[in-house]
C-alpha cells in the first residue's frame, strides 16, 4: 500500500468519525431539547396557576389591610379634618395608615381603589383590587365596610354614592383562596424559656 492510499484512508476514516460524532451531538441537544419541551409543557402551567393563586391571595390580604386602615382613620380622625370619615389612597398613605408603596393603588399586578361612601362618608367605604393588563387571567375583588369580600371574573363598576355590593359579585370562599396558594414553609423553631 501507498502513502497516499494510507493518508485517504485515514482521512476517509476522521472524515466519517467526525460525521458520527456531530451526529452524536446533534441527536443529544434534540432530546435535551425535547426534554426541556416536555418540562415547560407539564411544568409551567402549575407555575402560572401558583402565581395567579398567590397572587388573588395578596390582592384580598391587601384589601383587609385597606380595610382595617379604613376603620382606624375613621375612629381616630387621624387625617385631622374634624370628621369621623372614611378616607382615600392618598389619603391613608398620607396619613400613614397604610404603606406608601401601597398608596400608589398598585402592588402585586393589581390596582387598588378606596374611598368612601359619598352618600354617608362617616358610615361607607369600598375597596376594589382590579388585575393589570387586558389579558389577565386574574379574578377582580371587591370589599365594604360590610366586612365581606367578593370576587368577578369580569370588571364592574362601584356605586361610589352607597358603596354597596355591585351585582353580579360572588361571595368570596376565602378558605378555597388559602388552599389554592398554600405552599409548604417550614416551621419556625419553638420557643425557649
């Protein structure tokens, strides 16, 4: 045998190991491919679902902190104008009732509404968590000075004379909420005396 028969042979020999080996690795990053297709498939459903949960969970514990905050102001008279009334976002977060950050009506991918009754702003208040953006999946809510908080899945407008529940509104199963965003957290330690 020649030289040159040697050489083509080894080169035919690289030529096709290379082939088989980018083969080889072509045939891996498909199936890791499919692997992370597979993963985001059954995966990020759960995970959307979990932060939308999480998220209606946080828009209702934000309307009972507006709530308590609608109580203190009004038994207190803590924005001083002489009256026993209901008060707005602005207003609570000035009088620091609730967290600045709170008082910009946006936290969480909600907006969040308060005021009180025109009616009779000494007796009434509502407050509304709506979600933002036009393609939310996210529920809209709706609390009083009644106490009760209550859910849409369509937006709706608030009697801003009477603060009374819109219709169409359901009761809210607050206990259903808690479930659905309930997450495994562990146990803090027990106290020592």
């Amino acid at each position: 045998m020649t030289t040159q028969m040697v050489d083509s042979k080894k080169e035919n020999r690289v030529a096709k190991d290379a082939a088989l080996l980018f083969c080889l690795i072509a045939g891996m990053v498909v199936l890791a491919g499919c692997a992370a297709a597979l993963i985001t498939y059954f995966a990020l459903p759960a995970a959307i679902n979990k932060q939308k949960s999480l998220s209606e969970t946080n828009a209702v514990v934000t309307l009972k902190i507006l709530g308590d905050a609608q109580k203190e102001i009004q038994t207190s008279d803590k924005d001083r104008n002489g009256k026993y009334d209901f008060a707005d976002l602005k207003t609570l977060g000035v009088t620091g009732s609730i967290n600045p950050s709170l008082a910009t009506g946006r936290r969480n991918g909600y907006r969040f509404e308060t005021a009180a009754g025109t009616a009779n702003p000494n007796k009434t208040w509502w407050a509304k968590a709506s979600p933002i953006g036009e393609s939310s999946p996210f529920r809209y809510f709706f609390l009083n000075h009644e106490g009760v908080c209550y859910t849409s899945t369509t937006d709706f407008k608030v009697d801003l004379k009477t603060a009374s529940v819109p219709k169409g509104l359901e009761k809210l199963n607050v206990e259903e909420l808690n479930a659905q965003a309930k997450t495994k957290e562990p146990k803090a330690p027990a106290e020592t005396k």
